[in-house]
C-alpha cells in the first residue's frame, strides 16, 4: 500500500462532504494530517484534474471527478436506464419535446439519458450533466421527496446555490412552500427558474424500498410550452415516471 496515496485519496473523500469546497486549514482540521502532507495531496490532486482553485484560497472538485463521479452513476444505474428506455422513446413521441432521465447522486441530480426533440429549436442538454436540487424540474421533484433532514441541509445552504434566472429560487420559506406543492401533487414544474426561455414538468422515480432515486422530464422552448401543453406533458410524465417506479419495484432494485 501507498501510503502517500492513500492519503491523497483520503484528502479527495473529504471533497464529498457539503459544501464540497475546502481550504487547506479545513483539509488539516478535519482529517487531522500535517499541513504540509495536506498541500502536497491538494496540490497532486488539481494536477491531474481532481480540484481546482477557488477565488478564495479554497479548492472545489474538478472536472476529472466530475467524470469518475459520472462514470459511478452510470455504472450502477444501468438497470434504471434500461427500464426507462421504453418510456423515454414514449414520452419523446407523444411531445416531441426534449426528455430527460435524472439519476440522485446525493445533493445532485445527473443526467443518464436523453431524447432530444427533433424541433429546430429546442432544449440542449449533456450527458453526465449534474445539477444541484434547487432548480429545474427533476432535481426539485428529488428535492420534494428527500427526508426532511436532507432537505433542510438543501435549503440551508440556499444562498450558496448558484441563481440561474430571476426566477430561481433564492428564498427559503418560498421553495419549502414549492416543495410541499410538488409533493402533494406529484409532479415539479420548471418555469424559467434555471432556463430563462424553457418550461418543463418532471415527476420523482422511486426504487422499490420507497426512496427518491431520480426522475423524467418533458421540456421546451416557452413560446412553444404554453399552460394547456405543460398541463398535458404533467399527465405523461407522471404516468412514465409511475410506470418506471413500478418497475424498478418489480425488478427488486432499491
């Protein structure tokens, strides 16, 4: 064994943690090494891609974890992607709209698949995209559905979150009302608060113990998405994500 790089790795788990940005003092404090073992970790790990530097003296997770983070998820969440295949391709059919399929990867959500729409204007997405939970359709339907001490760390750190729009939410006691709506309804809808010119509905999918394991959503242009084609959409996407929470059920993945 490594020692060295054993605590390297060591001083990259720390990164997993919220807020997931750490400076040196932190990285000392919390995992008790010596400064100097601690910079030459940080400094190893922003060589190769792991951290990059912050504006203020701190170090965030960089785009190479970002690509180890994504290549997880989808590793363990192929039975998902496959279940859901049949009901992305329906969903993309009945709206020809952009679909997505989020995986939870903790306070995140991750794009695992996709069905663009054929429209020349429509909604761009990535693959392996991840987004925090307080914006878009599927990652607040996670949120709704989150415990209520995970949900709470969300929205303590609110302010942290990056404002997409003028609609994003940037007031607790109000996305804490949304979230109540999303989960009395079942469904999340996405109103410009992370695109200024899209609008879409997502619904939460659920593994077969009862936990939030991810979602489905429709979206487009909001010239195009008006009130009575967003309350159409809700009914589809509601119905996909059901039928795929049922058969996540079935197949006893949890």
């Amino acid at each position: 064994m490594l020692t060295s790089a054993l605590r390297t790795l060591q001083v990259l788990s720390a990164f997993t943690i919220p807020p997931h940005r750490l400076g040196l003092a932190d990285v000392v404090a919390l995992l008790g090494v010596e400064r100097n073992q601690a910079y030459r970790s940080l400094k190893t790990l922003e060589a190769a891609g792991f951290l990059v530097p912050t504006d203020e003296a701190r170090f965030e997770p960089g785009p190479a974890a970002a690509a180890l983070a994504t290549a997880t998820v989808r590793f363990h969440s192929e039975s998902l992607i496959d279940i859901a295949r049949p009901y992305l391709d329906g969903l993309s059919a009945d709206t020809d709209e952009t679909v997505h399929l989020f995986i939870r990867a903790g306070e995140r959500a991750v794009c695992v698949d996709r069905r663009e729409s054929n429209q020349s204007v429509r909604l761009m997405s990535v693959l392996g995209h991840s987004l925090p939970l307080h914006a878009g359709a599927v990652p607040k339907a996670i949120l709704a559905w989150l415990s209520e001490a995970e949900r709470a760390a969300v929205l303590h750190r609110l302010h942290e979150l990056p404002a997409y729009t003028g609609r994003t939410a940037r007031d607790v006691d109000a996305l804490r009302d949304e979230l109540t709506t999303i989960r009395e309804g079942g469904y999340s809808l996405s109103d410009e608060d992370f695109d200024a010119s899209a609008r879409g509905v997502g619904a939460p999918i659920f593994a077969g113990d009862g936990h939030v394991v991810g979602g489905i959503s429709v979206g487009g242009p909001s010239f195009r998405v008006d009130d009575a084609t967003l309350a159409r959409f809700t009914e589809l996407v509601r119905t996909a994500a059901a039928a795929i929470s049922h058969r996540l059920a079935l197949a006893g993945r949890s």
